[in-house]
C-alpha cells in the first residue's frame, strides 16, 4: 500500500480508537495525579483553567478539521489556507483568555495556569489541522500514532515533574514544550508526505471565506463545550475550587467516554458525508441507527457500572474522601447516556453539511444549561450541577435527533421531486 493510499473504515476507526484512548487516558491522568498527589483545590484550579479555555478554543478552532474532513470536493481549500487560519485564530484564543482572566481579577497563581491550559489547547490545536488532512485522505494510522505518542509523553512529563516539585505551573509549562515538540517533529513530517508545501498561507480573501463557512461550526463547538463547563463556572462561583474539584475530577469520566465517541464518529463522518451527497441515504441511515445504538449503550454501561461499583472506582482513582460522592457519579453517567448519542448525531449532521442550523440548537440548549445552573445549584450543591448536566444533555439529544429527522425527509420530498 502507498502512502497516499487511504485505509477501510475499519483500520481508521482501529488507530483513531487507539490513539484516542491513549490521549484522554492521558488527559485522566493528569486529573488523577492532581487528586492523589494534590488535594480537590489543586484540581479544582486545573478544571477551572480547562472550563474557561475550553469553550474559546473551540469557537476560535472553526472546527476546521470537520470541514476539512468533509469536504468530499477536496479541492474548496488547500491545506495552507487552513493552517494560516488555525494559527491567527490561536492568537485570538490567547487575547480572549488573557482579557478574561485581566477582567476576573484572578490572582497570579490562577491566572498563569489558565493562561498555560489555553496555550496547550493551541498548541495541540495546530496539531489538529494536520489531522483534518490526514482524515480527509482516511489515513487516519497517522493520527492515531501522533496522539498515542502524546498521551505517553504526557503522562510522563505530567507524573515526573508533579510528583518531584508538586506544583501545577511547573508542570503545564513542560506539557507546552512536549507538544509543541510533538508538533513540529512529527506532525508536520507527516503532512509532508502527501503534500510538497505545508507552509501556512494568509491569503485574506480566502481566509474571509473560511471564516464565513466555517464560523458556525465554531460557534456550535463553543456552545456544546459551554454547556459542558458553564454548570463548573457555577460551581466554583457559589461552592469554591475544593468543591469543583470533586464536580469535575468525576464529570471527567463523561470526557473520557467522550473520546471513544469522537473517534468513532470521526471515523465514520468521511464515510457519512459521501453517502448523503450521493443520495445513498438508506445506506447513512444505517451509520447513524448504529451509532445512536452504540452512544446509548455505553451510556448504559456506564451507569451500570456506576451503580454497582462507583464507590470502590472513585476510591481506586481518586481517593477515600472522593467515596461519598457516588450519587453524583450516577447522576453524571445519566447524562453521559445522552451525552454520548447527542454526540454522534453531531457528526451526522455535520457530514450533512448543516452548519447554519447548528448554532441555533445549540444555543437553545445552552440556555436550559444556564437557567438551570443558577437555580439548581446554588439550592442543591453538586447534584444540581449533575442534574443540570442531564437536562442539557437531553436537550441537545432531542434537537440534533429532530434536525437529523426533518432534514432526511426534506431530502428524499426534494430527490423524488427531481426524479
């Protein structure tokens, strides 16, 4: 097989599985050193960090390895004009959080790690653009190597330099540097394989129509990731960072489970995107039956497991004192049910290519999200942040669901009527 050659469904889904689970593994690391070696006040200061970069990165990121994973044409834009916008739209997401946190008058400590959390979300975003490449041609082996050699990378540098000076900063400055390593040896060598100029190109005019294209899209991720970490702005606001770091040491678990998700469903959108442009719809139908199948499953088994095991898991990773908080764990998995489905049916519509109506279910759901954080959790604690969560969830399930739904019926009165 030449290099150029793209892999089945199958061999995609096997390295973006692998390299997926060895990254959030890695990113769960981090957050169980934090808690064994630290205490909820450490953990809770990174989670801080990660709820208010999370939602800027991902309005900045375009998501424009979506784009470029679907575009079927490959012929819209080129890889240079990608790359020039991922690295102005980085320096955007860093003015973004550096007047956020000027305008939260946090204090030094607070500051210098969300500062370092949005420059490692940078950093890894460059990375993300050579991904988009690489799915775009289903080479998907290339990715997957990258992120399992980040995730070790990660959990290295992350125990050995927490465990040796116990301090976060010190810590997230050597995750920065590794990357950004990663990213520059082995990353951009891999582009070069398919493509002879990989240099980053500013051509305004198309990066105008990039943004007008790809715009949306962002603002759908940032308003998925706010609904996420808007109940753990709220948490930390009204019950402090010891209490957010028990929210967010065990809502994590939904990121990991989410992991799994993306990877299928990255796997899966190329694939997708062709079958709805050619007509083959009965054929998308299938993907999408099985993946909603697939999200609610795990879903299931994570809150089986909860149930039957949650204590003795949250003693095993986090620690005795993390034991009582077993409702909350069960409350979580609830909503990874829908969390997860909800998810998919995001990449369906993507490979749709529907990016209008996105912002607008989205922002719907984030406003269910908002209303009731502020009145659950200042009246219940935790488990309103929990039930919160499964509010959300629901919500963004139910609309994906009917926008997928409308969509196919008006495809097939349009296909029929053309016929």
């Amino acid at each position: 097989m030449s290099k150029v050659d793209q892999l089945s469904l199958k061999e995609n889904f096997s390295w973006n599985f692998i390299g997926s689970i060895i990254y959030s593994l890695s990113q769960f690391f981090i957050i169980i050193i934090l808690a064994q070696m630290g205490n909820p006040v450490v953990v809770g200061l990174y989670s801080i960090g990660l709820a208010i970069t999370t939602p800027i990165i991902n309005l900045t990121n375009l998501q424009l390895r979506q784009i470029q994973a679907t575009d079927t044409t490959a012929a819209n834009y080129r890889f240079n004009d990608y790359f020039g916008l991922r690295i102005l739209s980085g320096v955007i997401m860093l003015f973004i959080t550096l007047l956020i946190v000027i305008l939260s008058n946090y204090d030094i400590e607070k500051s210098i790690v969300v500062l370092l959390v949005g420059l490692t979300k940078v950093i890894d975003s460059y990375s993300d653009v050579t991904y988009g490449q690489l799915q775009q041609r289903e080479r998907m082996d290339y990715i997957g190597k990258s992120r399992v050699i980040k995730g070790i990378c990660t959990m290295i540098v992350m125990g050995i330099t927490f465990y040796i000076t116990g301090n976060l900063i010190l810590s997230l400055i050597g995750i920065n540097i590794v990357w950004l390593i990663i990213f520059l040896v082995y990353d951009k060598k891999n582009i070069k394989l398919f493509l002879k100029n990989v240099s980053p190109d500013f051509n305004l005019h198309n990066l105008k129509r990039l943004v007008l294209l790809a715009l949306p899209l962002g603002i759908v991720l940032m308003l998925v990731t706010l609904n996420t970490n808007f109940p753990r702005i709220i948490v930390e606001a009204f019950l402090g960072e010891a209490a957010l770091g028990y929210f967010a040491s065990i809502a994590y678990l939904l990121v990991v489970g989410n992991t799994f998700i993306q990877s299928v469903g990255q796997a899966a959108s190329p694939r997708m995107a062709k079958l709805y442009r050619n007509r083959e719809l009965n054929d998308y139908k299938k993907i999408i039956a099985f993946l909603i199948v697939l999200g609610f499953s795990i879903g299931l088994v994570g809150f089986i497991v909860a149930v039957s095991l949650g204590e003795i898991i949250l003693t095993l990773l986090y620690g005795s004192s993390y034991a009582d908080y077993n409702q909350l764990l069960i409350l979580v998995m609830i909503a990874g049910i829908f969390t997860f489905t909800s998810s998919f049916l995001g990449h369906g519509i993507t490979a749709m290519r529907l990016f209008k109506i996105q912002p607008y279910a989205n922002a719907i759901s984030l406003m269910v999200t908002i209303i009731t954080s502020f009145i659950l959790i200042p009246i219940i604690g935790l488990n309103g942040a929990a039930y919160t969560l499964i509010i959300g969830s629901m919500t963004r399930f139910t609309l994906n669901l009917t926008v997928i739904f409308i969509n196919l019926h008006l495809t097939y009165k349009r296909d029929i009527k053309n016929a």
